[in-house]
C-alpha cells in the first residue's frame, strides 16, 4: 500500500469537506422544507378546529333557541 502525499491528503481533505458542506445544505434545505410542510398542517388544523367550534357554538345557540321558542309555546298553550 503506498503511502499519499501531503498533497494527496490535502487534496482529499478538500473534497471531503465540500462533499460534507454539499450534504449539509441540502439536509437543511430539506428541513425547511419539512418545517413549511408541518407548519402548513398545524395552520390548516387550527382552521379546521376553529371551524369546528363555531359550528358547535352554531348549534348551541339555535338549541338554545329552539329551546326558548318551544318554553313560550308550551306556557301559551298549557301555561294559562
């Protein structure tokens, strides 16, 4: 096995450290990516919650009408 030069060494070092300084960016590239994607989702979901809680308060509120429509109804009707 022969032994490298310093130049050698040098040379592979280089390469080495653009290759670990290539991967990095595109591992960080890729993690913005994801965080985008993950963000997108927690916006969506908090749309969708939102969406949901007004149609349960939505719904209270006609039960709760319906509610007091049907109380004056029956007082009318049955109260007197």
């Amino acid at each position: 096995m022969e032994e490298k030069t310093t130049r050698e060494m040098i040379v592979e070092t280089s390469r080495d450290v653009k290759w670990i300084c290539r991967t990095l960016e595109e591992m960080k590239a890729h993690d913005s990516h994801l965080e985008q994607r993950i963000r997108s989702l927690e916006h969506w979901r908090d749309i969708r919650e939102g969406e949901e809680q007004r149609a349960r308060r939505i719904s209270a509120g006609a039960g709760g009408l319906i509610g007091g429509i049907a109380a004056v109804i029956v007082q009318l009707l049955w109260g007197r």
